[in-house]
C-alpha cells in the first residue's frame, strides 16, 4: 500500500516537473519570439522616424510597448510619431513621452491667434457659418470643442491648431454632426432667411464673421458676434420662422455687452 502511494506520488511529481518545464520553455520561447519582435520594431521605427523633424526623437522598445522620448518644433511633429509608431507592425502600444519644444506663447495670446486663424479657415468651401469651435487654452494646452458641419471641418481645424507655434498639446472635443438632408434643407433655409434680412446682411460680407448656424436634429443654435441687440432678436425671429425647426439656442452676443 505504501509503495502505491510512493508510485502515485513519483508520478504526480514527475508530471507537475514536465508541466513546469512546458511552461517554462513556452516563456522562453515568447521571450525569445518577444525578443525577434522588439528587434524588426526598433528597425522599423528607425525608418519611420528618418526624418529631420524627428531629428531629437529617439525611440526604445520592449515586449512591443514602444517609448518615444526626445523634442519635436510643433504639436502635429509629436502626433505624426505616434502615428508612425503605432503603425509599425507587431507593435501593442505606445507611449508619447516627447516634449513640444516650440516657443512659448502667452494662452490668451495663443488663443486670440488660433481664433483668428480658425475663423478664416476653409472660407470659400461653403460651410464656413455651419461651424461653430470653441477654444480653451492652458499651459499652451489647446482644447478645441463646438460643433463641425463634417469630419473635413473637424480634420481642417485640428490640423491648422496642431501646426501652430507654441501649441505644446491638443485636445480634441468637436464633434461632428451628423449626417441629416432635413438638417442640410434647415441649414440652407436658416441661411437665407437671415442674411437674406436686410439688417443682418452685413454679416455675410466677412466670411470669416458670420453668424454662425449650427443644427443638429432640427435643432439650431446661433452664435456670434452681433452689432447690437436689435440684430441678434432678428436673427432670433428669422431662425424661428423656419419650417421644422424644433427649437433654436440664441448665444449670439452683442458687442458692447461682450466687452463688459
């Protein structure tokens, strides 16, 4: 009875050792595979990142986590990096640790700017007044938010804000309406009937100052700047008079009130 037991044990024992040894091996072997891995990664990244811009960015993998580290000019060099990386096959994540090392910008400086330079983008596309950003800037951190007309809108925006000096990060929060003919005919229909106003026409000669009409669902929100509290309760009368608006949002401002 006793050497049954022993026989039983030596068998348990021999069978977890062989056990062992498989798991043992198999880590090893992905070890080794891991190894082969990191070592095309490393090759491949060098070649992505062959470029002058990349000149101070160095990357380092392991286990297929790859870590980019070093400085770039502009906001859109560090995000070009991280695409290149994560596109490198076999690669399982990357972590940006790259610094925007641009000059630096006073935030309402750089927000002021950004303004500017957003509100002239894509004039002569037609969907100028249909976009409504926000801007937040902190520490150089840029958050964009608001509502786009569509992703090239969207796409337009974040790349002029991501290629701007002293930009050091970028958040994104615009979305992007979605895809409605009966918002498109409301669009329309709210751009004529209120720069078809002879007292709001005025805001259709600066493309890039318009009053800004955004719907989503049938639901319109106007923004802006407006001369003074006449034009933005016109504004308001002549959005609520189109046919299948649900409701319309008036943050139009007036001027004078805004500088207060």
């Amino acid at each position: 009875m006793v050497s049954k037991v022993f026989r039983t044990v030596k068998v348990l024992g021999l069978s977890l050792a062989l056990l062992l040894g498989a798991r043992v091996e198999a880590r090893a072997q992905a070890a080794a595979g891991a190894g082969a891995n990191d070592a095309q990664i490393q090759v491949d990244l060098n070649k992505a990142l062959d470029n002058k811009k990349f000149k101070d960015v160095k990357a380092a993998v392991q286990n297929g986590i790859v870590t980019l580290t070093g400085t770039v000019n502009i906001y859109a060099d560090k995000d070009d990096a991280d695409r290149r990386a994560h596109h490198r096959k076999n690669v399982k994540g990357v972590e940006n640790e790259i610094v925007v090392s641009g000059p630096v910008v006073d935030d309402v400086q750089l927000r002021n700017k950004l303004a500017q330079k957003l509100a002239y983008d894509r004039v002569g596309y037609g969907t100028t007044a249909f976009n409504s950003f926000t801007i937040g800037v902190q520490d150089g951190v840029v958050t964009l938010g608001g509502i786009a007309y569509g992703p090239t809108d969207k796409d337009s925006a974040l790349s002029l804000v991501a290629n701007y000096p002293g930009v050091k990060d970028l958040v994104d929060n615009i979305e992007v309406a979605p895809v409605s003919p009966m918002d498109d005919r409301i669009r329309l229909a709210e751009a004529r009937a209120i720069y078809g106003a002879p007292q709001l026409n005025k805001y259709a000669i600066d493309p890039a100052k318009p009053i800004r009409i955004t719907v989503v669902n049938g639901n319109v929100t106007l923004s802006g700047v407006v001369d003074n509290q006449g034009d933005k309760d016109v504004a308001n009368i002549r959005a609520n008079g189109v046919s299948g608006v649900f409701k319309v949002i008036n943050n139009l401002q007036v001027a004078g009130a805004a500088e207060k």
